[in-house]
C-alpha cells in the first residue's frame, strides 16, 4: 500500500522540508515507487506510490483538483464502474482511483465516503476553507494516523514516523487496558497524543480544532431472507467470487497464503476457477504454506497438499520445526505498537520470497472463522430464540448441542440464558470477562477489561445477541485491522470486502452454524470447487508447542525482567504472579485463555524498549482516584 503523510501548521508558518524527508526515508521500503512532496505554505503533503493495478500506474499525487483541493489517496476502488455511471462527464474506463474519488467528493462532498467501496485512507486539504479531511474505509483496511499539536497536526499511513517524530508521548493507559483485553479500541494506539483515524469515519479539522463523524455503519435493520438453502448458497457464491475477482487485479503476480484450512483453501481455488473461466490482469497465483512438521497440533501439510493437487502446482513452503521460537524479546529496529512479531523463521522465508520473486500483493484469509460461522457460539443462536419465544426449534437445537458438546441440555439453558442479559450482568459469571489473578485488579476494573470482552461498542447490549455478536465481529476485526503491523506486500483480505460482509451479517446465524457443522453455507456453496478433504475438514493448528520451546529459549531473560517489571511498577500487573503463570505455560499447563499473558509479556518487553529509545515518557504510575489502587501501584518514578 501508498504511503500518505503531511504537516498542517495552523500558524501558517512554511513547513519544513526536511521534516517530510524524514518521514519519507523511514517509510520509503513500503512506498518504493517514488516519492512526491506538496508544499504551499503552512501545508506540505507526501505521497510515495506502491503500484499493484494498471489504474495505480495513471495516478499523479499529491492530485490537484477544484478550487485549491489538494488529495492524497491510498487504496483500491471496487465500485468504479458504479461511480463512474453515477458521476459522468470527464470519466472513462481509463481513470485513475484518485481522480473518480476527487470527482465525487466534488460532487457530494464528504457524504462520499460511504459510497466508496474497497481498501482506502485519504487526505484531503482545502486550501479556500482552510479544512483537512482524514478518512479510512469501512473496517480499517488501511490505516491513517494523525498527531495534534496545539500549533497543528501531522499524519501519516505508519504510525512509527509519528512516534519518533514528536519527542516523549504519554502512555495511552486506556490502550494498554485494551491490549491486556484482546484489543484496543481502533482510534487509539500507545500514545496518548496520537489517534488513529476511526475505521468507517472521517476526522475534520478546522480552526484548529478536531471533529470525528460517521460515513459507514452496520445496518442493524437489513434482513436478508430466501425460501431454501439454494438460494443462500447461490447468493454466498456470487458475492465471494465477486470479493475475490476484486483482489486479483494485479499487474505482479499474487502470492497467496495457504495454510489447507477452510478459509485459505477456498480463496486460491476460487481465484483459480477466475483465471481458467473468465480471465485476470494478474500474471498468476502462488502459494505459500508455512507449517511446523514437529508440531502435535499441526496437521496443515496434508491438506496444503491437496490443494497443491487439485492446481497442479507446488507453491512456496516454509517449515518452522527447526527453531519452533515464535517470539523474541529483543527490537533491533523501533517498533511503535506492543505485541510479539511473526516468527523469525517466518519473517526471513517472507523476505528471502520478496527477493526471490516479484510478489507485490497478499491474500489472506483474515475474518473468514469470525464471519462465516467458525467462531459463532450456538448459545447465541439459542439466545435469539429464546427472546423471540421459539420454544420449539429453541427445545430441538438444545437437545442437538447437548448431544454433540455431551452438556446436560439443563447446563447448556442456562448457559443460553446467561447470553440474553446486559453485559454488566454477563462479566460477572463469565468466564471469558474473568480478570486473571495476574492482572492489577483496579486498573482493570476503572479501565472496565471484563466488560471489553464483550462489549465491542459502548450500549450494544440493548440489541439481541445475534445483532451484538455481529456488532462484536465487526469491532473486532476493525481493532485488528488498524493494530496490523505494516509490510512490504499489500495484503488484501476477500472475506473482508464490504459487499459480502454486508450480506453475511443480514443472513440468519442457522445458514453459518448447524448442529455439528461449523462453516455450514461456506461449505455447502463451494463444495463443488474444493477438494473434498478440505470441504469436509473439521481441525485446525495449534500453536502451545512453539510457545512453550520460546519460553524455554528465553526463560532466563523472562524471569529477569518480570522481576522488577515496568508493568508492574505502572499498576498494570502482579510482576511474580505473571511470571509464574508463564513458568506453568513453560512447563507445558496452558490457561484457557493463554494468549493473555504473552500478550503482557510481549507488553513489558515493547515498555522497556520504547522507554530505552525515549519515545515515551514514563514516570509515574498510572493515575486512579483509588487508595487502595496507589498501594497497589509502586510510586517509584520511572523516569
């Protein structure tokens, strides 16, 4: 993907060249296609083209349009045939993105955003209204940060050069809350000082100050309803080829991820069936499968295999059982956010590939097990019913689910039961809002971490529990979206696209999830294109061995730190409590929820680093009106 940043100096005082030259070097290897630089005045924008469609290579920008408009735009537009019927004169097949989003913002002004379908952020500068506009896609796709200043703001597509940009940042402890969750809120990131551009909204600046509105929002009311099981499959099919087609146009060769699995699978032999029948700008498709041969848990080999079979073609593989080290505590490089990084084995086979080939965009199957039914709980589907007073079909599933979890159907009623009331009742007697005897009790409780796991969006608890869980979903995969580190390919995401993601959340939850069959539409709309090994594959990798073996490998410097621990000294974590935990997980005894304290691990690791750099100013613990909260916390200045 482009990268986009600039610098807006409410004073009018000129911007500084050499500032942007900063922000261009530390993000040229995700932009290699050039480098342009706007500057007039008080304004200076940076644009660096990474070029994927033939539509890319037509793009000039910053561009310039009416009136002193000035638009920086990263992105693939799926709906250009649509805009370009809706707008008219000047447009042609030929135009480039840029120039049809410049058109219809011209047109509906800011009210464009939601018709814009696919992967974007874009700046826009109107230099006669003296107003900055900074705007993502639907879910986040692709990211935009912005850092304000009492004198002005700058942005930037990668938050590092915003971090390294702005001197010492205050910890956002309201993030970090949400990291020790599962995952921040997406306007967030680290530092207090530095917002991201909410997914599906637009942030206006003007006169120095900052509003946030809505473009994209999930239509609660949309229902999606066909008389047999056909029709669902036949709509499924047409959307997720149409998602597919989208992302293949591409004038590199694609790399696509292939891990054997349901979702990966029915990507590579759906843009398969694409080429053979209808045709792409792409070159080809490949495949990469990583996989640890050693592992007890993995059995992705076989079905990676089957695939390869059926396209008669052996892609790129990369097996990780030498090392089996999934993390490191060391950052060589700044790294901005907190959170362990791919596997080293995995990140030098993606490297030597990108030498290797031409690959410039990714497939990944992101959001195919939370939205087609991998992840749906069936209490949630019973909950439905329950509100709505089917008792009959409510009496058939509860038998069904009993038989098949061998649950007395009693327990699994009452478990339904618990789904149906407000979250406030819920985090007291679940076990996924349970706060682990490792984290800080008070701060998790003023930061509210029981109820941000199953609460994506402050009120969804008045919608019934379908409606929450897609809520949920959405929200999800919109945190997840913006905290994805960057990467020298420009990974695109089929289940992802908004025109089947619209439909997938419209449909009722008995098409995605049945008694004993996970994926159920998936499975039966595509079973004609997939190997029937992959069709009917119920498994799925683990990863508790390479874990345990980096605990192992790193064991001496874990013990060390979390003997006197930032996170602790902070208030946000019992230092020996976590340590022992991770010392059971070492030994082989995994908690239920075990990415958790990795995930405070990984914290205190990215602390010490970024307080080592001096990007964040930490110096006292985290501030709570709560005694009893400051006698928990150490008062030692961290400075």
């Amino acid at each position: 993907m482009s990268v986009q940043a600039g610098i807006w100096n409410f004073d009018g005082e000129e911007v500084e060249r050499d500032t942007l030259a900063r922000m261009s070097l530390q993000t040229a290897e995700y932009g290699p296609d050039g480098e342009a630089i706007h500057i007039d005045g008080g304004i200076g924008m940076l644009y660096r083209p990474f070029h994927t469609t033939p539509e890319s290579r037509l793009e000039h920008q910053p561009h310039s349009f009416a009136n002193g408009k000035v638009i920086t735009w990263d992105g693939r537009l799926d709906n250009r045939d649509e805009l370009i019927s809706q707008l008219g004169e000047r447009l042609s097949a030929d135009s480039s993105d840029v120039t049809i989003v410049a058109a219809a913002y011209g047109q509906w002004g800011a009210e464009c955003f939601g018709k814009l379908v696919g992967d974007w952020a874009l700046t826009i500068w109107d230099a006669k209204e003296q107003e900055l506009l900074l705007a993502r896609d639907y879910i986040g796709i692709r990211q935009l940060f912005y850092y304000a200043k009492p004198n002005g703001v700058i942005w930037c597509s990668h938050l590092d050069p915003l971090a390294l940009e702005g001197g010492r940042f205050s910890l956002c402890h309201e993030y970090i809350a949400g990291f020790l969750a599962f995952r921040p809120d997406a306007n967030l990131t680290p530092y207090a000082e530095i917002r991201s551009v909410p997914p599906g909204m637009w942030v206006w600046v003007r006169h120095g100050r900052i509003a946030v509105q809505t473009h994209w929002a999930l239509d609660l009311r949309r229902k999606t309803r066909y008389k047999n099981d056909a029709e669902y499959e036949e709509h499924f099919r047409h959307l997720f080829r149409l998602a597919v087609r989208r992302r293949i146009a591409s004038t590199s060769p694609i790399l696509a991820e292939l891990s054997g699995g349901l979702d990966s699978s029915s990507i590579v032999c759906t843009a398969d069936d694409i080429l053979a029948k209808e045709g792409a700008t792409t070159p080809r498709i490949d495949t990469f499968s990583y996989y640890d041969s050693k592992d007890p848990d993995g059995d992705d080999l076989p079905y990676i295999t089957k695939v390869e079979e059926t396209r008669r073609r052996i892609g790129f593989h990369a097996d990780l059982s030498e090392s089996a080290a999934s993390f490191s505590l060391e950052y060589p490089t700044f790294i901005a956010t907190p959170g362990f990084a791919e596997r080293e084995e995995l990140t030098k086979a993606r490297l030597d590939l990108r030498r290797q080939q031409e690959h410039r965009v990714l497939l990944a199957g992101t959001g195919g097990d939370e939205l087609l039914g991998q992840a749906l709980d069936p209490r949630v589907q019973m909950a439905d019913l329950l509100l709505a007073g089917d008792f009959t079909k409510l009496a058939k599933l509860l038998i069904a689910w009993s038989i098949i979890t061998r649950q007395p159907w009693i327990q699994l009623f009452f478990q339904t039961l618990s789904h149906a009331l407000p979250y406030w009742v819920r985090t007291r007697i679940s076990a996924v809002a349970k706060v682990e005897p490792w984290l800080n009790r008070t701060f998790a409780k003023h930061y509210r971490i029981p109820a941000r796991r199953l609460e994506a969006i402050k009120g969804m608890w008045i919608w019934s529990p379908g409606v929450r869980d897609s809520l949920q979903t959405i929200a999800s995969l919109a945190r997840q979206m913006t905290q994805t580190r960057p990467t020298t390919y420009e990974i695109r995401y089929p289940y992802l696209d908004r025109t089947l993601v619209e439909f997938l959340t419209s449909i009722p939850n008995e098409q995605l999830l049945r008694p004993g069959e996970r994926r159920s539409l998936m499975r039966r709309a595509l079973s004609e294109i997939l190997p029937p090994e992959i069709a009917a594959r119920s498994t799925k990798a683990g990863a508790s061995r390479c874990y345990a073996i980096s605990l192992e490998k790193y064991w001496a410097n874990i013990d060390s730190i979390l003997r006197s621990s930032l996170s602790a000294r902070l208030g946000y974590v019992h230092d020996d409590v976590l340590r022992a935990t991770l010392r059971s997980m070492k030994a082989g005894t995994f908690p239920l929820y075990f990415l958790r304290p990795l995930r405070a691990l990984s914290l205190e690791a990215w602390l010490r680093a970024a307080a080592t750099r001096g990007v964040l100013r930490i110096a006292s613990p985290v501030r709570i009106a709560s005694e009893k909260y400051m006698r928990e916390s150490s008062s030692s200045s961290l400075a």
